[in-house]
C-alpha cells in the first residue's frame, strides 16, 4: 500500500467502522472481524490483524480527546 492508499485506509476506519467499535469491547470486535475474515478467503494474510490493530488505536485515540 502507498502512503496515500493507507490514509484513505484510516480514514475510512474512522468513518465507518470506528462509530460502532467505540461502544464495543475488544473480543466483541476481534470476534467481528474473524467471522469477516473466515467469510472472506480472498482476504490477504495479516489483513485481520491490522485493521484489528487500526481499529484499536483509533479507538482509543478518539477516547482520549
């Protein structure tokens, strides 16, 4: 991915995925995004686990403003 490829990347966690993790725990979100990942084979490798990671750190982000 280009740097630019992965500022549109956070910036559309933070525009639809981030509303909704904010209210949710961390296994209600990794479980959400192992059943994605299961669904989806095509997936890359490592795909679930850095939008985990991206979600996360957004989140928390966000709480600390």
């Amino acid at each position: 991915m280009t740097t630019e490829e992965q500022e549109i990347f956070k910036e559309k966690i933070a525009e639809t995925i981030l509303p909704m993790a904010v209210n949710m725990t961390e296994d209600q979100i990794r479980n959400i995004i192992i059943t994605v990942e299961n669904e989806n084979p095509e997936l890359p490798v490592g795909f679930a686990d850095m939008l985990f990671q991206q979600i996360m750190v957004h989140k928390y982000n966000s709480n600390q403003m």
